[in-house]
C-alpha cells in the first residue's frame, strides 16, 4: 500500500496466503488496537486473546520526524494480530513478537489445540524505570 505522501506499507511476513484484501487489511493499521494503550498500566491488567493470525508489516515513511538528537528511522517494522473475534492489534515491539512467534510455531499457530496468549508490560532490568511489552501462554 503506497502513498503519495512518501509513506508505503507492504507485507513482508505472514502466518498464512493473504488475499489482496487481506494484505490491505493487515497493512492498514489506522484501525487496529495499540498493545502499548491497551495493557493498563494502573491495574496491572493483562490483555487476553486467542490469536488467529499475524502479518509483519514493514512501513518506509519519508515523513517520520526526528526526535532530539536521534537520526529518523524511515524503514521500521509493525506487527499486526488478529484474535478469533476479528480484532486487530499492532505494534512495534520486538519483545512482544519474539515471544509471540515462538509462542505461535511451537502451537502450530492455530492448527492444534485452541489458546490464549496474555500481554502485559514488564519492568526493564536494562533500563531503570522503563517497561516492555511482552506475552505468554496461559
């Protein structure tokens, strides 16, 4: 999916065939849920789902701005899940989709017994006072 105002978007991994449809689907994260506002922080509450497919989507966007002292990264990738109600969920978190696909190949990603994953954020041992987004089977 290519713009006109230097932005593209296109799929470059994904759980199974995608139709064109499904591409632009996946692709178009404008309505997809972000992990990072939906795990509240105040509670400590997990988000659960059952996911039913994924799609690494990688952006290249000439207008991305530069934060101070920090050269812009034009190419990036999101990670986009889908959970058996239609819900999509996208992020950038490679913390999260590492966990997440070793998850997803070990279950045969939805082929064998049905699951749940939770997503919650974790305290950084790295950095004191940040946190990272993570998931686990349950």
């Amino acid at each position: 999916m290519e713009r006109n105002n230097g932005y593209k978007a296109s799929v470059k991994e994904s759980s199974k065939e995608l139709t064109a449809r499904e591409k632009l689907m996946m692709c178009d994260t404008s309505n997809a849920i972000s992990l990072d506002t939906a795990i509240d922080d105040a509670t400590d509450s997990p988000l659960v789902f059952a996911p039913s497919a994924y799609a690494v989507i990688g952006i290249h966007n000439e207008r991305v701005k530069q934060k101070d002292g920090e050269t812009p990264r034009k190419d990036y990738d999101v990670y986009v899940v889908m959970d058996a109600d239609g819900n999509k969920y996208v992020t950038s978190s490679s913390s999260f989709f590492n966990s997440f696909i070793d998850i997803w190949d070990t279950m045969g990603g939805t082929d064998h017994e049905p699951y749940e994953i939770e997503v919650y954020k974790q305290e950084s041992k790295n950095y004191k006072g940040k946190s990272f987004i993570t998931c686990s089977i349950i």
